[in-house]
C-alpha cells in the first residue's frame, strides 16, 4: 500500500503490514495485551456508539463516561461504567439521537485500561519496532509517525488513548492520498471516511458479512478500478487464457419508443369541456346540479419554464401572486366582482 492506518487494535495488523513490526511482535501484542484485558478488564464498563459530532457528545456525557473514538464528524464511541452508560442511553433516546451499545464488555480507552499499564509494559517490553518503508498514520496521534516509536509505551497509549481516527483520516488526505480500502471481514469504517472528506474520496471495503468469498474480494477491486484507482490484473489472469474481446462489428444503435408528452394544451372542448382561454389554466367544468365549477391545468416547467423565474434556496415555488391570479380568474367563472 501506498500508507496504513490502522483503528485502535487494528494499528498493530496496520504496523506489521507497514514494516515498522514483525510478524512475531505484532502477534505478540495481540496475544500478550489480550490476555492482560482479559484478566483484569473483562466485565467492568462498556462502550456506546452515538451518531453526534464529538463536541455535542461531550455535552451529553455522564460524570464517568469519556470519548473513546471519534470515527468522523458523526460518528462518536464512548465508555464508561454500564450504568452510567444506560443513562446517556436513555438521554439519547429522549433527544432522539441515535446510540447504540457496542457488543464489548469493557471499556477500552478510558480510565479502566490504567488497571493494566504496568502489565502491558512489561509483557511487551522485549518489542524491536524499526521504521518501516510503507508511511504509517497513527490513529493515537492522529498524524503519521516514525514505526520505530512503537514501542511498549505506545500500544499501551494505543489502548488508553482516544482513537483518533478522523484526525488521522485528514491528515492522509492532506498529503494527497485520495483512495482509502478498509481491508476487514466487514466494512465499519469506509462510511465515516466519506462523511469526513466527501462523496469524492474513493472508500470500499475487501469482504462483507456472509460474503466472505474471491467474488466479493474481486468485487471490491472492481469498485476501486473503474474509480480510477490502478488494479493489477495481472496476478488474477496469469496461467488463463485471456485477450480482448471483440465488440459488434455494428454502431451502437438506439431508438427511443416512449412518447414524449406535448408542451401544448390539447383541444378541451373536443373533450365536453370548455377552455379557461386563461394562461395558468385548462378548463372550466360546471358540476351538474351543484352550482360547483372546478378550473383545472398543469403547472409544470415544461409548459411555463417562467415559473422557473421565481425561486428559494434552489426550489421553485409557485409565487403568490399566481394564487391571486387563479382566485381571481375562479370568481370570474361564477359571476363573483
């Protein structure tokens, strides 16, 4: 890859991918960190995910619960003790502010992870990080950073530590990288990518959930080509037979067979009706035995494209004085000054 970034325990996959560990370490920090949140971490506190921006997140925050993750502009984890966590819950639903809790059973990033700082760095003191030749983004600083600073200290940081990744999100993009790929069983990540640099940013995913399999992985890589990310097909097609394939030796042609509507009235009276002989308006229909008369038309662009003329923020609205006109011309059809 062109550059990582790697999200909370990701960054370890990110950092041997990079160059900056080796196999044998990052599997290292997998296991060793696990086991320590294992022992001492399970059960206490939770995690929670609110669709807010983080600044109106804090405002809703209880005494003991704390940001974890800022994945974009709206998408925000916290954590913290479970009650307290119910009541941002609740507090949630009442502003009708979608939160929902995440299927862990501790609070990673917060407070609690210090129950277990001097375990991580001593199991992990032994690590080698060197600087690896593949640039890294660091979602614990949330700006690319030096491999070799991986350290025990640093994966203790990883788990303590706000993950910052939308911070870490901008800064690629600030130096220029324009496609992102989530590369996990399932993508969480690719839509909060989007919400932070735009629609135009290229974002996908490898697998999805039940879709595990080569034609989904293939799938994925045709998303990225015909975006204008380069592929190598190569590796795909090596040993197949393969070469292009000939189109029809006729033009593309096209003919279209649905009928385009008429921008002219047709000739209501040929209809029993009798014309409004009025701009905005078609016909005129006296209702048999009531004293009713209904004046009916079509108000389109197509017919008038002067309405066009009158808009707000971008939407046409029919202008009052068009309403006054249609009053005034209805009065006239049953006598009213």
């Amino acid at each position: 890859p062109a550059a990582v970034v790697g999200h909370s325990q990701g960054e370890i996959a990110a950092a041997v991918v990079a160059g900056g560990l080796s196999l044998d370490d990052g599997a290292r920090v997998v296991a060793l960190r696990s086991r320590a949140i294992a022992g001492e971490l399970a059960g206490k506190g939770g995690m929670v995910a609110v669709s807010l921006p983080v600044d109106a997140v804090r405002e809703l925050l209880p005494e003991n619960v704390s940001v974890a993750v800022v994945n974009g502009p709206g998408a925000v984890v916290v954590a913290g003790p479970v009650e307290e966590l119910d009541a941002l819950i609740a507090r949630c639903e009442e502003r009708e502010v979608r939160a929902r809790k995440v299927p862990v059973d501790y609070a990673s990033h917060s407070a609690y992870v210090e129950l277990i700082e001097a375990q991580v760095l001593a199991d992990l003191a032994e690590l080698g990080p060197v600087t690896s030749p593949v640039p890294m983004y660091s979602s614990v600083s949330g700006e690319r950073i030096d491999t070799s600073t991986l350290d025990a200290g640093y994966w203790y940081r990883n788990l303590r530590q706000t993950v910052e990744f939308e911070q870490a999100t901008r800064a690629l993009a600030a130096d220029g990288f324009t496609a992102f790929v989530e590369v996990s069983p399932h993508p969480v990540l690719t839509m909060a990518v989007q919400d932070t640099l735009g629609e135009d940013t290229v974002a996908t995913g490898t697998l999805r959930r039940n879709e595990g399999g080569m034609d989904r992985f293939l799938l994925s890589a045709a998303e990225l080509f015909v975006r204008g990310v380069p592929v190598r097909w190569d590796g795909l097609f090596a040993g197949r037979v393969s070469g292009r394939v000939s189109l029809p030796t006729y033009a593309f042609q096209r003919r279209r067979f649905w009928p385009e509507p008429s921008l002219v009235a047709g000739d209501v009276a040929a209809a029993g009706l009798v014309s409004a002989e009025h701009p905005l308006l078609g016909a005129v229909v006296a209702v048999p035995g009531s004293g009713t008369v209904v004046l009916t038309s079509r108000l389109s662009l197509r017919a008038q494209p002067w309405l066009r003329d009158h808009a707000v923020h971008g939407t046409v609205l029919f202008p009052g004085t068009g309403f006054v006109e249609l009053a005034v011309r209805g009065a006239d059809a049953v006598g009213a000054g």
